[in-house]
C-alpha cells in the first residue's frame, strides 16, 4: 500500500528533526559552552553568598521595563533588583 504524499513529507520531517536532535556535541556551537550547574549545585552556590528565592507577582509592563533595564546590568536581573530595592528601602528609612 503506497503513502499519501503528505505522510511521506511528515515522516521526512521526523526524519530531520531527529537527526538533528542527535548530533553531536560541538554541532552549533553546543561544546563551546561551560557546561552547566545542576539545580544543586547552584543552590549550594546561591546559599554559600547567602542568597534566598524570592517570588512575587508583577506588571507584565513593569516586568518588560526591569529586563530592558537588567539587559544592560552587569548583574542581570537579579543584581538590578538587588540594586533597586535596596535604593528603595534606603530611600523610605530616611
């Protein structure tokens, strides 16, 4: 029994997709990268300098402002918000 044409082109498709999934380590730049922490091992790192998780519910436009800000931070997002809420807090104890 002969495919259609269009179960032909989606097993093509599935085809390359898993070709690509299964190259090797360096395949777009995939080696060059420091390899990266494991969610313990960050933790453990983020405990030792004393950091805590924080969440909280913000502005979808407030949110887009502090990454537009933090693009530009040395500290990203998390050293920007350090920033300016220690300024904040400063600001209403005196």
């Amino acid at each position: 029994m002969s495919m259609k044409k269009t179960d032909l082109e989606k097993n093509k498709a599935m085809k390359l997709m898993q070709a690509t999934n299964k190259s090797g380590p360096d395949r777009f730049g995939k080696g060059s990268a420091q390899p990266a922490l494991d969610r313990r091992e960050q933790r453990k790192l983020d405990q030792a300098q004393g950091l805590v998780p924080f969440a909280c519910k913000l502005n979808a436009d407030l949110v887009e402002k502090l990454k537009a800000r933090a693009d530009g931070h040395p500290g990203g997002v998390s050293g920007l918000l350090t920033e300016l809420l220690e300024a904040g807090l400063a600001r209403d104890a005196s």
